[in-house]
C-alpha cells in the first residue's frame, strides 16, 4: 500500500491563496477580526454641530493648524486602504487574517467617510473642499508624507509571489511602514492635535470620532505587528542587521517628514502646541514602534503632552462627553494610551 507523503507546513508568506479555514492555522488572527466587528461605530453617531461654533473662536493659527490637518485626513486612510487591497491581501497567504483584511478594510471606509463629513462641515465652501483634497499635490507638508507612502507602495508594486527572501523582506518592509510609520506615526501625531483641542474643551464632535478611528487603527497596527511577529518566528533569518538598519532608517524618515508636517501647522508656536514639543512627541512614538517591533529605541524622548496620558478611549470618552457615547456593539478589553503612544 503506497504510503502517502504528509502535507508540507506552509508559512504565512508562501505565495499562494489558501482557502482552507478549518483546521485554522492562525487562530490569532480570526479572533482579532471577531474583535473588530465588537468596535463597530457608524459616521452618524458622530455630532459635529459644536465644532461649527468653536471654529469661529479659534485664532489665525490655530485655523490655519486645523485647516492644514483636515487636509491630510482628507486622504491618508485612502493611501492605507489602496496599499491594505493592493499589497497586503495579496500576500499574507491565511483566509483567517485575511478576514481580519475585510474587516480592515471596511472600517478605513468609514474613516474616509467620517473624514468626508468633516470637510463638509468644517469647509463649508466648494472651493476649499476641492483644495483640501488636492492637498497631496499643494501642500509640501502634506506632499512629502504622501510621498513616502508612495515610495513604500511602489517598491512591492511589481511583485506578484513572494518567491525569495528579498521579495519577502521587500513585503514585510512595506507593512512595517504602513504600520509603525503611516498608521502608527503620521496618524498617531494627528491625533495629538485634536487632544489638544479637546483639552482646551473645544471641537467635541472632531475628538469623538478620533477616538473611534484611533482604537480602529491601534487594532490595524497590532494586527500588522502579529503578522511581522509570525513571519519572525517562522522565518528568523529575514530579520537581520540589514532588516534593522533599514526599519530603523524608515522610522527616522518618518519622524523627519511628520515634524516638517509639524512646522507647517505650528508655526511660531500655539499656547501648549510648537514644534519642538511635537518632535519629543513623535519621537517617543518612533522608539515604542522600534521596541514593539524587537528594536532597539533611538532617540530616548518622552512623551510632552499631559493630555495624551488619559488611560483608555473609553475613558476618554465619557471624561470630557457632554453624555457618554460608545460602539455600537459592546467593547471588551482596553486599549492604553501608555503603550501606543
């Protein structure tokens, strides 16, 4: 009787397109997308009527300072979505995190539409709508962030397996940028602005809807770093010094590109927000995404802001809501802001 040769163990990266759920191989990541349909929220719960009348008490500046945020919203969950459907899901061979991909996928959607809604209601003439959403070809500050996204996403474009190591390191450079640069740092140093706002009790509807979007992108950035974690296990001898050196250069680039981001909406300085505060920001974020990534810290800085030190979003939430709000499905767990920033 022949005896019939055992199924090889494939690994997360082997080109191919498993459809096989049962048995699962990476039940981790099926239970990160159950959790994620526990987060859902809708755009329509998010009441923006307040921001129009704290915006006419805003300065010059800090005008200018959201006008310029507002426009990198406009775009940048676009940039992540594009890379999520054009890279990622093609190449992380496992049906369980590619369900967690739609889930993904689905809420950049909302982060987009909640984004729309925002200009609508913050840009109330046409005109500026339009040049908010041409932001990455007007605005410099804006342009070179989105350059380096670009960058990222072109140099995967021409793969269509991951048959070597190269094209492997190639992939998991890639989705270290769009985690631990693009949805970790980029977003990470928006998302200080509006806390900022909202600690000066001001644009409650904007900071709403950021907490959502921000425990939406810590689950997109730990599910990425699980992936990278997995590679690392199954394939230890993509992580070497070449692999540190260029993750740890990647970070320093987006640090650079985020704090000419940072001069731009600053300015000479806002009471409480400048550009230097936000540099020991970033890079405190910058060496907590190197050390989550096994790395070693660079740049030895401390968190600036008091107000990013609140200890959950929910929390958040019912601190400074005029009535609490929350999910629409009930949320377990905690998402800190210690560790993420």
């Amino acid at each position: 009787m022949p005896v019939t040769a055992p199924a090889q163990t494939k690994n997360l990266l082997d080109p191919g397109f498993e459809l096989t759920l049962r048995p699962m191989r990476y039940p981790e990541f099926y239970e990160r997308y159950r959790d994620a349909i526990k987060n859902t929220w809708t755009v329509e719960e998010v009441d923006l009527h307040s921001d129009v009348a704290d915006l006419a008490k805003l300065s010059p500046g800090e005008q200018h300072l959201i006008g310029r945020l507002v426009a990198f919203f406009a775009t940048g969950d676009s940039i992540v979505a594009n890379n999520l459907v054009l890279t990622l899901y093609k190449h992380i061979n496992s049906p369980e995190a590619r369900l967690y991909l739609s889930r993904q996928l689905f809420e950049e959607a909302v982060h987009v539409q909640f984004y729309l809604t925002l200009l609508d209601t913050y840009l109330p003439d046409p005109d500026e709508r339009v040049a908010a959403f041409a932001a990455v070809e007007n605005i410099p500050s804006i342009r070179e962030k989105a350059q380096f996204c670009f960058r990222w996403m072109d140099s995967v474009e021409d793969m269509q397996r991951l048959e070597s190591k190269e094209d492997r390191r190639r992939f998991l450079l890639n989705l270290i940028c769009f985690a631990a640069c693009i949805e970790g740092l980029f977003f990470y140093g928006a998302f200080a602005y509006v806390y900022w706002f909202r600690s000066r009790g001001l644009l409650h509807g904007l900071a709403t809807g950021t907490n959502w979007v921000f425990r939406d992108e810590s689950m997109h950035m730990e599910f990425a770093f699980s992936v990278v974690d997995t590679v690392r296990q199954e394939e230890p001898e993509l992580f070497d010094e070449e692999m540190e050196r260029e993750v740890t250069a990647m970070l320093r680039e987006a640090v650079d590109a985020e704090l000419q981001f940072a001069r731009d909406l600053c300015g000479d300085g806002l009471p409480g927000m400048n550009t230097e505060s936000m540099r020991q920001y970033l890079e405190c974020v910058a060496d907590q995404r190197l050390v989550r990534l096994g790395l070693s810290p660079v740049f030895g800085a401390r968190n600036p802001f008091a107000f990013m030190e609140l200890q959950n979003v929910q929390e958040l939430t019912n601190f400074f809501e005029r009535r609490p709000s929350a999910y629409q499905v009930a949320v377990e767990g905690n998402v800190s802001f210690d560790d993420d920033f």
